[in-house]
C-alpha cells in the first residue's frame, strides 16, 4: 500500500513550488515513463498497477493510481524523477528562445517541435512556464528527454550573443522571402503580449507570417502553431 507521506509528495509535485524544494517531477503513462528510463533523466520513483517495467517499481492498485495521478484516466504507472542540473548554453547553431510563454500545452508542443526540426537548445525566460509541469511533460510525449533547456534572464543572454537574433512580429519581412541562415536566435513571443519591449530591442531581424484570407482579421496565430511555421521554413 501507499503511505499516506508518499501520496502527500507526489500530488505536491504538482505545484512548482514543491518540484523545486524536492527536485523531483512526475511522468505518467507507459510511453511517456519508458522514454524517460531510457534517457539521462535519473528515476527516483516508480508505482505501476502492473509489472511491466525493467526496473525496480511499487505495485499498486487502480484506486491508488487514481489518487496520485491527475488524468482523468491513469494509465498504469506514475514515475518520480529528478530534475537535472541546467546543462550551459553552446551558442552553435538554431537556437529557439521564448519570451514569458505561459501555457502549459504551448510549452509542451514547441518542446516537441524542437524535437521534429532538430533544435537542441530551447531558452526560457524565468517567467515562462516550467518545463517539469505535469502539463507540459504530458504534452512533450517524450521530446522533453532530448531537448535541453534552459532557464535564464533572456534579456541578459542576447545582449552577449554575437549572432543574429530572429523575432516574429506582425510588421516584420515575410518569411516567405528571406533568406534564413542555420546559426541565430529565434524568439518567440507571449501569447497575450507577443515579445516584450526589452527583447524587441535586442531582435537585429524582425520576421512574419503572411495573412492570406481575404478579410485578413485574425489578430495573430498561436504561439506553437508560429513557431511550427517559422522551424520549418528555417529547415528548409
């Protein structure tokens, strides 16, 4: 059975606060947890209602699971693992950085682009959304394992970087006509309030994508479905 302590831990984690005191987050679901036993992330944890695992788990029952895990329908395991330490930063090549994203299953999304198209380094601003949020790992089906990030004072990072910075912006050159190179910064926005003035002043290329409906009143995209847009056309 469960003790009361390890059912208080793993459902704190939940909250930021409590991954940063224990450094530990949760990855649920059978795919998602092999991903993460076949990768550099460390376990601390597993319980599973089955043993389907090559590694050391908890057996527990259906309605354990059910109180330790925050999907509407668990699926078998929960798994505790560490949180690493931040890897530095290797200005080489596509670098994706964001702007003070706040949306759990945006974050999860661009984690997974980056994965598609290659990105190895993926920046966040301190205010952007934890990439160890139940959410986002949910919504990174594993692409979290092979992407680095890193969180950091962006505004303080550009004005070192010797690059070219890359920003999206209604007003900027279509990326359609551009010539885009493999090494730079490319930031993307928040998604009320796009890049914020301080780091807008850092971008040495401001880019955009093209409206092409007719009546051309839709106000912007959303933040991962840009950046899916803007990583392809780098690539290509």
């Amino acid at each position: 059975m469960l003790a009361k302590s390890q059912i208080k831990l793993i459902t704190s984690l939940h909250q930021k606060k409590f991954r940063v005191q224990h450094q530990l987050f949760v990855v649920e679901g059978i795919k998602g947890i092999q991903e993460f036993l076949n990768s550099h992330f460390e376990l601390y944890q597993l319980f599973s209602t089955a043993a389907i695992f090559d590694v050391e788990s908890t057996l527990i029952s259906e309605q354990e699971l059910h109180k330790i895990s925050r999907l509407k329908t668990p699926n078998t395991a929960v798994a505790l693992f560490k949180i690493p330490k931040d890897i530095p930063t290797a200005p080489t090549g596509l670098i994706l950085a964001l702007d003070d994203v706040r949306d759990p299953g945006n974050l999860g999304t661009i984690i997974r682009l980056c994965d598609w198209f290659g990105i190895k380094q993926l920046l966040c601003s301190k205010a952007t959304v934890d990439c160890y949020n139940s959410k986002v790992v949910q919504a990174t089906m594993g692409s979290l394992t092979r992407v680095n990030i890193q969180y950091l004072d962006l505004e303080a990072y550009l004005k070192t970087y010797a690059h070219a910075v890359f920003g999206t912006f209604m007003d900027g050159n279509t990326v359609y006509s551009e010539s885009l190179p493999d090494q730079g910064v490319i930031v993307m926005g928040n998604e009320a309030n796009g890049i914020s003035e301080a780091i807008e002043k850092l971008v040495t290329k401001k880019l955009s994508i093209p409206r092409f409906g007719n009546l051309k009143v839709t106000e912007s995209l959303n933040v991962a479905t840009a950046t899916a847009i803007i990583l392809s056309e780098f690539k290509r």
